[in-house]
C-alpha cells in the first residue's frame, strides 16, 4: 500500500434494506440539503447540525418517504428540514441573535475586503427576522434560481402563497436592510 | 441599482465559505447509518457538533493493526498524541520511520504540528465494525488555526499521526483539516478509550 486512503468509508451500501435506502438517500441528497441548510441558518455548523437532524428524522420514517423519484424525495427532505429550522426558530434565540447583530453593523465602509465581509455578514443576518419556511422561499427563488412553481410544488404549498410569501419578504429585508447598503430594487 | 436578489448571492455564506471536505461529509454520513435504530434509541447519546468546530476526519484503514500489538493496556497513563507532515521521499532534515501495520516508511518534518495541549476534546466513537473503535478528536483554537495552516499548503502530500512515538497512520491529505479529525483505526475498546483517556491535558 502506498498511501492509506485518506477517508475512511463505511462500506457501499448493498442490497434494500433500511440502512441502505438510508445511505442511498443520503448519497443522493445530502449536498443539496446542506446547501439548502446553510443558506437558512447562520453557520457552517447549525447547516451540519440541520442536515444530520433531516437524515435522523428521515430514519425514523423511512416509510413514509416517497419512494418515487429523486424529486420527490428531495421534497420530502426539503419540508422535513423547514420544519426542524421552523421548530428551532420557535425557540426564538436565533432571532435575538440577528437583531442585535444588525444594530451592530450600522457603521459600514465597504471599501475593505474586511468591512466587505462584514457586509456579507450583516446582509446575512437579517435573513434570520424571516420565518424559516418564508426564508427558504427567498432562498429557493433569490439565490436557487427556482420558479415559484417549482417552489410550490417542493413545499406543498400553492404558487399565489409563494408570491404572497416573496413579496412580504422583499418589503422586510428592504425596510431592513436599507440604512445598511441603500436603496435596492 | 441592485436588487434584492443581487445583494443576497453576493452575501451568500457558500460563495465565500471554504467548500465542504469529503470527509466531513463522510463523518456525517456515518452518524446517520450507525444511529441504533428506533428500538434503541437512546442508549447512544447524540452528538451535536461544537459550536465553530467543522468536523473533518482524517481517516486510514487498518493502519493500527501492528499498533494494536505494540501498546501496553494501561488505562490510566497519558497518551503522546503528534502530528507532523510528512513527506514520501527522503530529503535533509527529515527523519524516516516505518509506518504502523505495514512496509510502509514516510519521512517526518521534525517539528510536530499538533500535540495533545492542542486538543480541546476526544471522543470514542464506532469504527467499521460492531467491535471496532475509532477516536474523534476536536482541536481548540491554538490548534485549529496551526494545522490549517500547516495543512493549507501540504495538500497530497503524507500526514503523519503518531501516539507514544508510533505512526499510526499517515494518510495523504485531500484537503486542508480544519479543527477536527477522526483516528479510525481498527483499534479495540480498550484501546480507543485508553486514548480517549489518556490524550487530553497531558
């Protein structure tokens, strides 16, 4: 042996049971998942922590996952990760969190990689005054490039509520964000 | 002027973030699978990442076979815990030894890159198989920024874990490790806990 193989890798599930209908679905979604996650929270590490709780959930009821196609997998991961983020928001600290952090940032001179940064950041966090499934939403379309059709059927929700969704998002950031980086359309 | 959508993907956390490692990701993945069962559930307690802690593993199979024979079982005595870089060809300056477990020999750079005052915490946790042990460990800041750094600019190229001066493993680096890793040698019980127990504070 030349050089022992960096990563160390459970075995390629074979067969269909459980654990590998598990790992299958983890193999097949877990990139889109954490990217979704790290786009509704504020670190790196609340995107793993949301990711791992989807896979637990989705362990727990393996059954009740489609078993159709990728996309409706997907969908099923997606809802279930809103609803842990909607469940955390509940408890409320992420939401202090974000206020405090936008009252802090007022000064900013974008001129720097550093500020820039700060700017990102500052951005960033007035997402989080958003209700996580309105936040998903703003991020499906905004930042994925998904239609609201596409949106709507993902959620299970209707394409108007997507709408109606969006633009109350747009009028909170903007209010938001407006002494912060100016006028936006 | 810009609009919503432009201010939001040039704030975007993944435009900026370092991407993901393999092994971060496999770690998670393993989490998931070896989760008991519903049946089960509660006799493994969960475990959360730590706050500012990526988790990356560093992972070698079967590189601890031979260490398995070498080590004296002693529960209470403290674990030397090393990193260095290391290379695969001889140049000055560097020291060869033989890498645990096989014919395998690596060249170490003389100062080590992490010891045990770097690791804020060490965990056991499953290993390939139902009996064997693999060690977590999560570095604290010191330590953290040191070997990313050190990491940064050693990519494909050996690393070189040692405990109580023995290679256990030097597998090559496929991207820089951040703040954490995972010894998962085929070690015993007894031997992931002895150094669970024995590689913090020493």
């Amino acid at each position: 042996m030349t050089a022992n193989p960096a990563i160390a890798l459970p075995g390629a599930p074979e067969g269909d049971g459980p654990r590998e209908r598990l790992a299958a679905l983890f193999d097949a979604h877990e990139d889109r998942l954490y990217r979704l996650a790290r786009r509704l929270t504020g670190s790196a590490d609340e995107a793993r922590d949301l990711v791992q709780d989807t896979f637990f959930k989705a362990a727990r009821s393996l059954q009740s996952i489609p078993s159709g196609t990728a996309g409706e997998e997907e969908a099923w991961l997606v809802r279930v990760l809103v609803n842990i983020r909607r469940d955390q928001w509940r408890r409320a600290s992420v939401r202090a969190r974000s206020a405090g952090m936008l009252r802090a940032g007022t000064a900013i001179y974008p001129s720097t990689i550093e500020s820039a940064l700060i700017t990102k950041r500052v951005v960033w966090a007035a997402l989080d005054v958003l209700h996580p499934r309105r936040r998903a939403i703003v991020v499906m379309h905004e930042i994925e490039g998904m239609s609201r059709a596409a949106i709507a059927s993902c959620l299970g929700i209707s394409a108007i509520t997507v709408g109606w969704h969006l633009s109350m998002a747009r009028r909170e950031l903007k209010s938001l964000l407006q002494p912060h980086i100016g006028d936006m359309r | 002027m810009k609009t919503l959508g432009d201010v939001f993907r040039e704030a975007d956390p993944l435009g900026y973030e370092p991407r993901r490692s393999d092994m971060e990701r496999q770690l998670i993945r393993r989490r998931v699978l070896d989760r008991p069962t519903a049946a089960h559930a509660g006799a493994m307690p969960r475990r959360r990442f730590a706050r500012a802690a990526a988790v990356v593993a560093v992972g070698a199979i079967g590189a601890a076979i031979a260490y398995r024979s070498s080590i004296a079982v002693d529960v209470v005595a403290a674990v030397r815990f090393e990193v260095h870089l290391a290379e695969d060809t001889p140049a000055a300056g560097l020291r060869e030894v033989a890498v645990s477990g096989g014919t395998r020999r690596v060249y170490l750079h003389e100062d080590a890159i992490l010891t045990n005052s770097d690791i804020a915490h060490a965990e056991l946790i499953a290993g390939r198989t139902a009996a064997t042990f693999g060690v977590a460990l999560t570095f604290n800041d010191a330590g953290a920024g040191r070997i990313a750094i050190a990491t940064g600019r050693h990519v494909g190229r050996p690393l070189a874990i040692l405990i109580d001066g023995t290679v256990v493993m030097a597998p090559v680096l496929r991207s820089p490790i951040t703040t954490s890793a995972v010894i998962s040698g085929d070690f015993t019980r007894a031997e992931a806990e002895r150094i669970v127990a024995g590689i913090v504070g020493r």
